[in-house]
C-alpha cells in the first residue's frame, strides 16, 4: 500500500460516523507501533510528524523514507497518511510535501484572520496540484504539543463565521476549530463545546479535527464523532505508555544496557494504546473505506 491523502478517508469516515486517528511519530519505535497497530485493527491511520520532530528525526526526507520502508517491510494494506502537523509557514507546508508527506496542516492560527485566510489558500493551491490534502485551524488550541506552547490566557473558541470565510476562501479538506481541547496532559475535567461544534460542522460540510485526543473521557469523544469530527490526534497517552514501560523495565533491571530489551516492550505498550484508540474512534475495520 502506498500513502494516500487524507481527503477520502475522511469524508468515508464523516459519512460512516466514526473518526479515523492521527498518532504521532516520535522514533522509530513509534512507527513500527503505529503502523503495526492500524493492520491489526485493519483501520485507516493518519502518521503525524509535528514540525519540532522535524530534526530530531532526520529531516523530511528522512521520515518520508523511513514510513514508506516499514510500509514496504511489514507489508501494510490499510490505507496510510503521511501528515505535518502544525506546520507554522508556508514553506515547511511545501518542503513536506516535496518529501512525500500525503497531507499538511497550515496553522495561522495565532495570526489575523485575513493572514491565515491568504497562506492557507496558498498552501492548499500547492497541495491540490499534487493530489494532497490541507488541514487548517481556528481559534487558539492551548497547552504543549511538543515544543508548540500554548499559554491557557490565550485559548479562544473558533468563531462560526470565521470558520466559513477560511474554508469557502482556501477550499481546505479538514477544519481543526478550537473548541476547549488542550495539547498535553488536561488539568482538570475538559469541557468541549459541541454546540459550537455542531454549528461548524453543519455550515462548513467539512470533516472536524480533533487536537488533543489524549485524555479526554470516551463520552466526550464519542459525542465528538457523533456531531462531525472525523480526525482525532493522539500523542500525549501514547507517550505516557511509552516513558512508563522504560521507566518500569530500568527500575525493575538497573543493569540492563541493550536498548531493544526495554523499546520492544515499549513499542508493544504504543502499539497497544492506538489499538485502543482506533477501538473507541470506530475505525477498526474501516480500511476498506466502509
């Protein structure tokens, strides 16, 4: 299977009720969960790379390739996305996609209106030519997402009409609107605005994009999927599953020195937290687009 843009998987997952998960890569560990985990649950997945991992995992190139070998290696059937997350300007949008990333997220967001509306029609005129798709956000989304920090003073709903002069002047295929998500850990109980949701929704057609996926309760998520959103990025749990396998195994074996003898327990942890997400999302079963 080759990687393919977001676009249709989801529209089929909007049109079926369901979202499809974006879970990040953070190494190589994480790929090989990731990927094994969505064959598994024979599920459509979205492979995000949020722009602070650009160097650490070696350039664009670099995971473009690495993705497509362990395609290729383990033999994976379900549709697969190659997606920058949060990329803050034009050209890294465009250097993605020159690498072979499938889809982009443009995020203005933190700009005028007028500014985000111009280099998001931009990004997305460059995608389209190639056949790939666009994600763009509204409102301010706060916490930490790797180095993206978000002060919680700053955080703002999406306003509705805002939302549908982005996406009737740029033609985007996905809409992350702020809507009391956090990136990072949540301090106290979430508290998502699915009447805002839902009127977004209705006046854009669009599939919605869920930022922060990690620790939001299961009814919170499923009311989300319920009223439109299609996509849903989880990083934040499967690090923590991660981080507490290896913490575990050097606790419990402190002269243990190879690595592959605490990131395959740990790969085995990542892998089995998407499983769980792509459970709740109702994608198991959805690679054939059904």
């Amino acid at each position: 299977m080759t990687l393919v843009s977001m676009k249709d998987m989801l529209l089929q997952a909007l049109k079926g009720n369901y979202a499809v998960g974006q879970f990040n890569l953070n190494n190589l560990e994480f790929t090989q969960a990731i990927l094994q985990a969505a064959q598994e649950e024979q599920a459509p997945v979205i492979l995000g790379v949020s722009e602070a991992y650009i160097p650490y995992m070696g350039g664009l190139p670099c995971i473009a390739g690495m993705v497509k070998a362990l395609i290729e290696h383990y033999g994976i059937t379900v549709p697969v996305a190659l997606h920058l997350d949060h990329g803050s300007t034009y050209e890294v949008c465009i250097r993605a996609l020159h690498a072979g990333f499938t889809s982009v997220m443009i995020d203005a967001s933190h700009h005028s209106l007028e500014f985000n509306i111009d280099v998001t029609q931009r990004v997305t005129q460059a995608a389209h030519v190639i056949g790939a798709t666009v994600e763009a956000e509204l409102g301010r989304i706060t916490g930490r997402e790797d180095d993206l920090v978000v002060d919680d003073a700053d955080g703002m709903y999406a306003v509705s009409e805002d939302c549908v002069a982005l996406v009737n002047a740029t033609g985007i295929d996905c809409l992350a609107p702020a809507l009391g998500s956090v990136h990072g850990p949540y301090r106290g109980q979430p508290k998502l605005g699915f009447e805002r949701m839902e009127e977004i929704q209705k006046l854009t057609g669009l599939p919605l994009v869920l930022h922060g996926g990690s620790g939001l309760p299961d009814a919170e998520i499923r009311r989300a999927i319920e009223l439109g959103t299609s996509k849903i990025n989880v990083n934040t749990d499967n690090q923590m599953a991660c981080t507490a396998t290896i913490r575990r195994f050097l606790n419990e074996n402190p002269q243990a020195y190879d690595p592959r003898n605490y990131l395959i327990p740990a790969r085995e942890a990542i892998m089995a937290s998407v499983q769980a997400k792509i459970r709740l999302f109702g994608s198991s079963g959805k690679a054939g687009g059904s």
